[in-house]
C-alpha cells in the first residue's frame, strides 16, 4: 500500500476513530499496533502512517497522552495513592509510570497532584464540561519522551560547560 493522503478519506478516517475511541475508552489496556491495525482492517505500518497523519501523533504517544491524562486526573480527583494509579491506568512499573510521568509533565506525581489541588479546587470544575477538562490537562507529546530526555541532557551539557568555562577565565 502507498503512504497515505494527506486528509484521510471519510472511510479511512470512521476506521481510525474506531481505534482511538477504543484506546479512549480503555487506556490501561495493552494497545499493540497488531491490535489497532487489526480492530481496523489495515496493515499496521499503513495503519501507524495513517493513524500520525490524522491526528498528528503516533499511536504509541496517543496513548500515552491519555494514560497521563487519566493520571493527573485521578491524582486531582481522588485520594488514591500513585502506586494505585499507577496500575489502573496500564503501567506495570511504578518506575517507568513516574518516570514517564515526570518526563512528560515536569514534576513528579505528587507534586503534580498538590499542584492541581491548588490551582483548581474540585469544586469549581463541577460545571465544567469533561471533554474541556481533559482537552485543559491534555500533556504535549509531540516530541517523544525519549527526545524530551535528550534535550534535558543535552540543556544541562551546556550549562555545565559553560560554568567550567566561567571557571578557566
């Protein structure tokens, strides 16, 4: 099969809904390319090509988008602890969750959650739709978390060099 069009067909397009709704509606499940690619009747290079096309983002930080989203959430909404959320949003490492976690917003779950509490108590989001309050603390992950990390390094590299240079002057 060929690349895909820049505006997916309306055929193309109902077909990778199908796929992000279902990782929307179950985000802590496994969602393997194979899996997607299959729930929609495509070959899964052409189905990860197209997928990125139309929503601007590979499958794999799609998900990882919403299983951050589901997170912040939580650690907002509820009193359970991160270990808990953790596991009820598809991490099976407590590790990779707060790492990816702190990667993808900054700081660490629970200052995320004191953060979130602060800035909006829960009461006054009541009224508010859920599709605006998840489109509010959607994470940015149009770079992946690894590239993050490098620009991190890559950041911290400079300062030091350029400390060590103020140093030999």
């Amino acid at each position: 099969m060929s690349l895909p069009p820049r505006s997916p067909s309306p055929a193309l397009l109902r077909r990778l809904l199908r796929a992000r709704d279902r990782m929307d509606a179950a985000s802590e499940e496994a969602w393997p390319v194979q899996r997607l690619a299959a729930l929609c009747g495509l070959t899964e290079a052409y189905f990860a090509r197209a997928f990125k096309a139309a929503f601007g983002l590979p499958p794999h930080r799609y998900l990882l988008s919403r299983r951050i989203e589901r997170a912040c959430a939580l650690l907002r909404d509820t009193e359970m602890n991160v270990t808990e959320i953790a596991l009820q949003t598809g991490w099976e490492s407590l590790g990779t969750f707060g790492r990816t976690f702190r990667d993808i917003t900054g700081s660490h779950p629970a200052a995320v959650r004191e953060q979130l509490r602060r800035e909006t108590p829960v009461q006054a989001l009541a009224g508010m739709p859920l599709c605006h309050l998840m489109a509010a603390h959607r994470p940015d992950l149009l770079s992946a978390v690894s590239e993050k990390r490098r620009q991190a390094a890559a950041a911290t590299n400079e300062a030091s060099d350029t400390d060590s240079d103020k140093e030999l002057t």
